[in-house]
C-alpha cells in the first residue's frame, strides 16, 4: 500500500521498519523519495514494454490503450524481455540517485570520515552496482506475466482483441504498485543499513573490540531464517550467516531476494565483550502457521526464454519438456 503523496507508508504508518527506526524523519524521507523514484522508473520501463509488446507506435494509442479497428496483431511476450536496456537505463538515471544520496547522507549523519576502506566513495562503487544486479530481472518478470496471459488465453480461445486488453492492463504501473512498493522499501531500508555499517567501520578506532549483532522482529511475520539468526554476533566486517547465505547486514543485496525482500530486521553495534542477545530471550512464535511467513524453496536458475506459444513450468520444478522460463507469481518472493 502506498501512503499520500508518494509516501511509502503504510495503513500503520511505517511499521515495514524496524521498531527503533520507524520515527528517524531523515529515513522516512529517503524513503519516500526512493518510492517516487522507483514509481517513475517502472512507467518509464511499462510505456517502452507496453509499446513493443503490442506493436504499437509512439502515437496517442501507445498511451491511452486506444486500439486502431483493424490492429489485431496478437501480443508479443519476447518483446517485453527485449526492453532490459531501458530499464536498466531507468534504473541508473531515476532509482540509483536517490538511493546514492540515501547513503552518503546517511554516512554524513554519522560523521563518518571518508577514507581508502569506509568513505562514501568506496561504498557507493561497491553497493549501487549490486542492487542494480539484482532489480535486472524485472523485464523477465514482466515476459512471464505476458506469457501466463497468452497461454491462459489459447486454452480459452479467448479473442485477440480481449487478449491485448489484458496484456495492455499488465503492463500498466497500477499492475505493479506492489512490486514498486516492495523495491522501494527494501533498498531504501537496505541502504540505510548498508551506510550505518559503513560509518561504523571507518569510525571504528583500531584495536576496538566491538562487533555487530542482528536483531530481528521476532513476531508472526519474521522469517524463520531471520528469527533463527535474532542475536547472532560477528565482528564488523564478517557477514552473518542467514539462511545458509552470507550477509554483511540486513537486506544485503549479494543475498537471494527471499531473504531481503520485506525484512524488518536491524543491526546493533555493540562492544564485542557484551553478553550475546540470547534469540531465546524473547519467545520465538509457531512461524509454521504464520500467513505472512511460509517457507521459501530454493531460487531456480533462469534457462532460456521460453516461445510465446509455450506454457511456463511451475517454480516448483514442474517440467512441461521445453526449455523455458519458470512461473513467477509477482517480482519478488514473498515475506
């Protein structure tokens, strides 16, 4: 759900972030900006996909979804995995600058001094091409949405026409308002913990003995993987162990979408002799029942795109006997 005005608040306010962070006005901020932004950055991408995948021109057409009487031409799901330049264009010139001025300000917030190992520089070189690498797969996202629609539709002999109607609505930003809100959430929290690790290692003296610990919501809509590592400590610069996956913080964009998409999980520095935050401190809830918790099966790998006449495999492994891309519900996993 997306609040007023672009907000990326919720009906409760901003309880996506942890609870020490909901009431920081410099990350509710940020946050909202990256929500503007990363709306404007799927219109952009959805105008160029909509307009391949129908063969339309760059006429009125193209944007109201007014159809000519006489274009029947059926749509074109290839097309849409054909538009990953410009969304990577839109990713680099609309979504990372707000997420680059998340980050240096929130190292400035620190009094972080820029250096060789924690500055600002050094930071941004390595985090903004990561999280470009993993928001690249939204144009198969939206191949696969395309394709579920088409194969829906040779089984119900549905009319061409209606076919396009449907397809031009999937590829209208209000079909992707969840994916939008999800993305601008977790980079924007992702980030904000990126910098405060940053800005804790280059204030860090040397000889300090102080570690990080992660801490996690340990309610009914926690991961099971994020409650199991609730109070787990390492030493700043060693990733955490989560979910079997290495993570240097919450959100950790090197880390599988499963374990980054919707966490509320934050990160205490502590001084590496205080006694462990005990996960057992805190009665972990019956997760196997939790609606918004359900367990996640491995990541597939992506084969090779799949013909617009083929049905897409379930992610569950299901094999239809041609080489094709596997069914995905929606962008990202859920909590």
């Amino acid at each position: 759900m997306t609040g007023p005005n672009g907000s990326v608040a919720d009906a409760d306010g901003y309880d996506w972030l942890p609870p020490t962070l909901r009431d920081d006005p410099q990350l509710r901020t940020a946050a909202d900006r990256i929500h503007r932004a990363a709306a404007r950055a799927f219109a952009l991408w959805l105008r160029d996909a909509r307009r391949a995948c129908l063969h339309q021109t760059t006429g009125d057409n193209a944007d109201t979804g007014a159809e000519p009487a006489a274009l029947v031409v059926p749509p074109d799901p290839d097309a849409v995995a054909g538009t990953t330049a410009t969304w990577q264009a839109a990713v680099q010139q609309v979504l990372l600058p707000p997420i680059s001025g998340l980050l240096t300000d929130r190292l400035s917030g620190l009094h972080a001094t820029p250096d060789d190992t924690g500055g600002a520089a050094a930071l941004l070189e390595t985090y903004l091409p990561a999280v470009a690498a993993r928001l690249a797969d939204v144009p198969t996202t939206g191949y696969t949405r395309v394709l579920d629609l088409t194969a829906a539709a040779a089984t119900t002999a549905l009319a061409v026409g209606e076919l396009r109607t449907m397809v031009d609505a999937a590829l209208r930003p209000a079909a992707w308002r969840s994916d939008v809100t999800t993305i601008a959430r977790r980079e924007a929290l992702t980030a904000w913990q990126a910098a405060t690790l940053s800005g804790w290692r280059a204030t860090n003296a040397p000889g300090d003995a102080v570690a990080k610990e992660w801490v996690a919501v340990m309610d009914a809509r926690t991961r099971h993987s994020h409650a199991a590592a609730h109070g787990q400590r390492v030493p700043l610069d060693a990733p955490f162990t989560v979910g079997g996956y290495p993570m240097q913080h919450p959100g950790d964009p090197t880390a599988p979408t499963r374990e980054t998409a919707n966490c509320r999980c934050d990160l205490l520095h502590v001084p590496a002799t205080d006694p462990v935050l005990a996960a057992a401190s805190t009665p972990s809830p019956d997760l196997s029942t939790a609606t918004g918790a359900p367990p996640h099966p491995k990541e597939p790998t992506m084969p090779p795109r799949a013909t617009s006449t083929s049905v897409v495999a379930a992610a569950s492994g299901a094999d239809s006997g041609q080489p094709d891309r596997p069914r995905w519900s929606g962008l990202l996993a859920p909590i």
